[in-house]
C-alpha cells in the first residue's frame, strides 16, 4: 500500500509493508491520582479487505508482539486494546481481531516526568487477506506531552476498549452489556462453560473467553440454542472446555471474558467454580 507522510510532529513516519502500514501517535500528559502517565498509540492501517490480529487471534492467527525496551525515560508502557471483531478464517474457524484501520492506545510512565520521554516501538504483526503476511515496524517518537492534532483519534480508540467490570454489575443504562452469570458444567462428558450476557434487546453481541495464560487456546464461544426464549434481552453462549495445557484442570483457573456490541465493550474476570 501507499505510505501516507505524518501529518505533525506528534506521529512518527509510516512504515509500510505489502497491504499494511504503522507508526506511533502521541498526545497529552494524563494526572491520574497514583502517577503521571502520557497518552500514545500504535496506530496500523490497512489495506481494504485486509485484517489483523487481536491480542487472542481465535482458532488461528499471530498476535501483535510489542517490544519498548529501547525507549528512553520510560518506565512502563500498558498497551489497550479495542473491543474486536470474530471473522472467518477461511479453513471453517474463526479468528478474532480488526477488519479496518486500528489504533492501539498506549499508557506510557515516565521515570522522571519533569524529563522528556522517547518511545521506540519494535511492531510484530500479521495482516491477512486471502493469505497471511508478517509484517514488522521499527518505530521512534519523542513524546511532547501536549494535546496534537492525533489527540482526537487516541481518544476514540480508549473508548472502544471494553471498560472492566464484575461479573452481575449492573450495566448502568439502556445501551450497557452485563456478564450476569458464569457456570461450569459437568454433567457430560465434555465440560463446558454457560456464560449469561445481558444486552439491549434487539442488539447483536458476541463473547469472547481467553485462559490465564498464552498458551492456553479456548474455542470461541457460540450462542446456546438452548437459552430460554422468553427473557428479553439475555444472550446465552458456551464453549467447551478445551485446548487447555497439558496436566492444567479448569476448576478455578481465572478466565476473561469479553462481550462486545456496536455501542458498548465490557470485560470480565471470573474464576471457574
């Protein structure tokens, strides 16, 4: 694809690949009570019909790999993510991640925020189309700490990362998601996981269920044919049991939970009864 030029100094250049394009975008200092932290994000683009991946691919897929050790004056970065999408992965699975352009909202701790900070980001990512290509960015900024022309777009993409919540909360208003229940069952012989969403009625909803660690690979969850019809605006999925580490058992491992509609994104830990 093209490589568009940086609009301002708060963004990196681009660095293209066949279909797919990076860089980092900077914005404003943040006082949050515990420490100062300054807003960032990684920001891809990509080709029409071309995807990538989430931090939990699906049934198949890379994840993004993110590397800032050669950053200076930075103590810690949180990358975020947006809420996902579930698309085919044309070998009759599902894979999980962003079907456009996305932008990944960074939190970044300086050592000494009276000091300028610079973000080096090492990029590992895979975009795919009717095949997939790895793809890799090297990229650099100098953080200014001040509000820019990409502040807009950062903005945008924290508020489409699934705000946490308990399992029961509340959903808080008429367009809100609630997780209200979580089940282990094993009656048959193959456990399975109930998971009670509440929805605005008429609104579509999916789940998804990632394990404790990476190399754990749950199934995507799939709506329960056999949720009660006559409860307005409650979704039922499950997923079995599956894809576990070898010697690991379900019973109290801690899973998160993330169900996502066009309006709202939540996410759940819970711990397998």
């Amino acid at each position: 694809m093209g490589v568009p030029t940086a609009k301002a100094q708060d963004a990196s250049a681009w660095q293209g690949e066949l279909h797919a394009a990076a860089r980092l975008i900077g914005g404003a200092t943040q006082n949050a009570s515990e420490a100062k932290w300054l807003r960032a994000g990684i920001e891809i683009r990509l080709d029409r019909g071309w995807k990538t991946y989430w931090r939990y691919p699906g049934d198949s897929g890379t994840p993004p790999s993110l590397d800032f050790s050669g950053s200076e004056n930075v103590s810690a970065v949180t990358a975020l993510w947006p809420a996902p999408e579930r698309f085919s992965d044309g070998a009759g699975g599902y894979s999980i991640g962003y079907l456009h352009n996305v932008v990944l909202p960074l939190r970044v701790v300086p050592k000494n925020a009276a000091k300028p900070s610079s973000l080096h980001a090492k990029l590992g990512y895979a975009v795919c189309g009717s095949l997939c290509i790895p793809a890799e960015a090297d990229l650099n900024l100098k953080l200014s700490g001040k509000a820019g022309t990409e502040e807009p777009e950062l903005i945008a993409a924290e508020a489409r990362v699934p705000r946490r919540v308990r399992v029961g909360a509340d959903p808080g208003s008429r367009e809100g998601l609630a997780i209200r229940s979580v089940h282990r069952q094993t009656e048959s012989a193959h456990e399975r996981v109930v998971v009670e969403v509440a929805v605005p009625e008429g609104a579509p909803v999916d789940l998804f269920a990632e394990g404790p660690t990476s190399d754990w690979a749950l199934p995507l969850p799939e709506p329960d044919k056999s949720a009660p019809n006559n409860v307005p605006g409650l979704r039922r999925f499950s997923f079995v049991l599956d894809g576990l580490p070898p010697g690991v058992r379900a019973q109290g491992a801690k899973l998160t939970l993330t169900a996502v509609s066009p309006t709202d994104a939540i996410e759940v830990e819970v711990h397998l009864d």
